[in-house]
C-alpha cells in the first residue's frame, strides 16, 4: 500500500497543490475525473473483497464529476 501511495503521490500531490497554478489543478480535476469515469479509480484491489464501502455509487460518481468538471472549481 506504501508503493500505491508513494506512486500517486508521484501524480498528484495534494500538499503543494495551492502553489500550482489553475490551469494545472483544472487538468488534475479532469484526469482524476476520466479515471472515476474509466473505473481504474478507486482500484478493484481496493474495493474487492477488503473495502467494498469504497465502490462509488453512481450518486458519489456525480457528485464528483459535477467538482471536478466545472470551471475554476473551488480548492
């Protein structure tokens, strides 16, 4: 699980995201969007069979496409 976070940290690291300006955070939101949408997030060997409260109901999934889609979302 270390390497997973480590790995994503590489991707998107939450702690200096206010210093990144807001075109980068926009292609961060849409990226972590197209993989909720595509099913690679959150991963299956998370869900299943340790975490299945992790699998996102599709309410959850709208709710976080509707954040992360719009423009100049809010940090």
């Amino acid at each position: 699980m270390a390497r997973d976070v480590h790995q994503a940290r590489n991707h998107l690291n939450f702690s200096g995201w206010g210093d990144a300006d807001e075109d980068e955070r926009q292609a961060d939101r849409e990226n972590a969007w197209d993989q909720i949408n595509s099913g690679t997030m959150p991963p299956w060997f998370y869900v299943f069979p340790m975490h299945p409260d992790a699998k996102l109901s599709d309410g959850e999934k709208a709710t976080l496409k509707n954040y992360l889609l719009q423009k100049s979302a809010k940090q």
